[in-house]
C-alpha cells in the first residue's frame, strides 16, 4: 500500500456514519420526544491528508471511496449527503463527500435498523404525558421504559395516577395501594420510578441507605447482611449477621476490637456462602440481590480486595457494573466471563429478571460484557450455584493469591 492509499484509509466512511448514529440515537430519540421534529446533528466526514495532490495521485481509491458514500445515499433515501468541490489538474472538479446527516429522527432510526424502539418509546411516552404532563423528564429515560413489559407498564401509568395523593414516608414496600405494584416490580423498575418521583415533587432522599428509602419510602435498618469470617482470625463471630447500617459504618473487626481483613468476597448464593473454604484473613458477604449495592456506603470496603461471585444473568451484571459506578471501582468478578458460560453452558435457564438499559451496564469491562451479551441473546442465565464447586475455588484461591498486584476487573475466570 502506498502512503497516498494509506491515508485515504483514515478517512471516514458509512460504517462510521452509522456507528456514529447508533452511539449518539437514545440522544436523539429523547430529544424528539420533548420537541417533535428536533433536527439531527450533522456528520463530518472527516479525510484527513486531502489535498488535490492526493486526488490526483489515488483518483482511483478517492473515486471508489467517495463512490461508497454516493451508493450509501443512493440505497437510504433519508441520508443527505453534502460535497466539496476539488478542481485537479487531471481530473477537472472532483466533488468529495463533506458532511451527511439523516433527514429526521424516523430516518435516523431506519438508518440504524431501530424503527420499533422509536414506535415504542413515541408511543409509551405520549401515554405518560397524557397521565401527568410533568412527566417530560421522562423523555431521557425512554430506553429503560420501552424495556417494560406491557403488563408493567400499565401498573407503572396507574402508579403514576396515585403517586401524588401518597406519603411514602410513612409507607414501606408492601404497603403501595397500587394494584401489580409489588415490593419486586418497585427494585426492579426503580431507575425510572426515581425520575417520575422527582417530576412529581415527591420527595425523595438522596442520603438513605437503601434503595428504597432513597425513592421517599419509610426506611428500616432492619436489612441484614450474613458475615463469615473465613479462618476466625478477624471478626469477633466466625458466621453472623449485621443490619446494613452498622455494616456501612466502621469496619466490624475495627469495631470489635479483632484483626484488620485481608480482603472481602461478596457472594450472591447463600449455598456458595456458606461453603466458602478457609482463607486467612478474608470476610465473606452474603450480597443479598440489588440490596448489595448499600455496600457502597461502606467507605471501609473502599480499602480492600474486593471480589464479586454472582449469577450471569441481567440482573448480575448489573450489580457489578451499579457497584463499579457508585464507588467499588476496584471491584473484581470471577466466573462472570464467557468461557465460564460456556463451560457450564447445559445449565443455562431462561432469565426472567428485568433487563436493563445501555447506562445499567457502565462500570463492566470487556470481558463482562462479552459475557453479558453472550446471556442477553437468550435471554438465558448461568445460577452462580450450577458451576461446579472446584472451579469456583480454583478462581477464588489464583484471586486470595493475586490480590495486592491486581487492578480493577476481572481477573479470573473458568479455567487455568
């Protein structure tokens, strides 16, 4: 290849317009949605080293490069394309590609193969405004809200019928008059009920410990955390449990009196939590589903080894990536990768958890995300409690080994 073709591969072709489109369409859906019509930004095609030399010497690979776009427009009647006009000596005006837009957000949704997702959030969102027409922060939320089943949606619009009328101070979950709307559907559906609360002025409070207290509901400390310590050397207990509150306070081997840990493993089977083996110096949790997200307030785990055991499924993948974000960065995961699923792939099930949007998996790296996407197809999920027993200690005792030289991430996985 010579340096003239060298450059023209740098420059920008459809592929990238509709990477481009597809990174920045929640954007531009949400925008739509507040103000119908909204235009779309505009895409610079960018050919960095264009010069009408370059045109001369590669005419051939600068004519089939900007003949892809012109066949692109041809093909996708809401693609607009802008040119340049190049004068050559050899070849007269040569008119380069310059700028392409799509034409509305429909054409931007056509161009991106995503035409039932904007059907879907159009229509679901009018259904909300038309039940309170405060609701257009909601707008921005519409990926998790065209997530909904049908069923759920319907609960959500009579919940926001009724939401102002309560006083979720002085109610717990189970006590929502909301017909449907059990205490699964609220942890389930929260990152959108948050929203809503807050365009409907009811307060919410942003320093509770729990999810739930944090949406405006009466808040017990009576949420408890299972703790194993796993040689008997740190905590005052070998095996006991903490209300939340006093687990995201001091450190309990600091507050005891006993040795400082070595680091934690949080588990989301009570099965595999109990039969951990003996490490030294390390503490176990039983992470107990999303409430293992109140982890984040305790400022001491910020100081430790932190290794998460959980399902491959919607809803692990989203603790992992809840607890990267709201402060566990360092946070490691074992058996959450793709050769662990399918190692174990005869013990996929179907997962009847909730998905969750593009945001819900920020904080994943690579490797979980692979796996995440791999289960996400089924949708199917791996129990953590299926994978063989020896594997799980095989990853836990390579992490016990490596854990002061290893960052943030998965570094273990199912097999040597």
């Amino acid at each position: 290849m010579t340096a003239g073709a060298a450059i023209v591969e740098r420059w920008k072709t459809p592929e990238d317009l509709r990477r481009w489109l597809e990174k920045r369409f929640e954007r531009f859906v949400a925008a739509d949605l507040r103000e119908p019509g909204m235009p779309i930004d505009t895409f610079q095609i960018t050919a960095p080293g264009l010069t009408a030399g370059i045109i001369a010497e590669q005419f051939a690979v600068v004519r089939s490069w900007a003949g892809a776009w012109q066949e692109a427009a041809a093909a996708e009647p809401d693609l607009v394309l802008a040119f340049a006009e190049w004068q050559t000596r050899n070849f007269g005006r040569v008119r380069i590609p310059k700028t392409a837009y799509a034409n509305s957000i429909d054409g931007a949704a056509r161009l991106v193969r995503r035409t039932r997702e904007l059907a879907s959030a159009r229509q679901r969102y009018a259904a909300l405004m038309a039940t309170d027409s405060r609701l257009e922060a909601l707008a921005s939320h519409w990926p998790r809200i065209t997530c909904m089943s049908q069923g759920d949606f319907t609960i959500l619009c009579r919940f926001v019928k009724e939401a102002t009328a309560l006083d979720l101070t002085r109610l717990r979950l189970r006590e929502v008059p909301c017909p449907g709307m059990h205490t699964k559907f609220l942890e389930q559906n929260r990152t959108v009920l948050k929203p809503i609360l807050a365009a409907l002025n009811v307060p919410l409070d942003p320093k509770a410990l729990t999810w739930a207290g944090k949406l405006g509901f009466f808040e017990d400390d009576t949420r408890m955390f299972e703790l194993r310590d796993l040689d008997g050397s740190v905590l005052p207990y070998p095996h006991f449990a903490l209300p939340a509150g006093q687990l995201t306070g001091e450190c309990p081997a600091r507050a005891a009196g006993a040795g400082t840990p070595q680091g934690v493993v949080i588990v989301e089977n009570q099965a595999t939590f109990q039969a951990l083996p003996r490490m030294p110096g390390i503490v176990a949790i039983f992470g107990r589903g999303f409430t293992v997200r109140i982890l984040v307030s305790a400022r001491w785990l910020a100081f430790q080894p932190v290794l998460y055991l959980g399902d491959l499924d919607h809803a692990g993948f989203q603790m992992v990536a809840g607890l990267r974000r709201d402060g566990l960065a360092h946070l490691q995961t074992a058996l959450m990768d793709v050769r662990t699923a399918k190692v174990n792939k005869s013990y996929w099930v179907n997962d009847t958890s909730a998905p969750g949007t593009n945001r819900a998996y920020e904080g994943l790296i690579d490797r979980e995300r692979a796996a995440q996407q791999l289960m996400a197809a089924g949708p199917w999920r791996l129990e953590q409690e299926r994978i063989p027993f020896d594997m799980l200690v095989d990853n836990l005792e390579r992490w016990y080994s490596s854990r002061h030289q290893a960052s943030c991430g998965a570094l273990v996985s199912g097999s040597r």
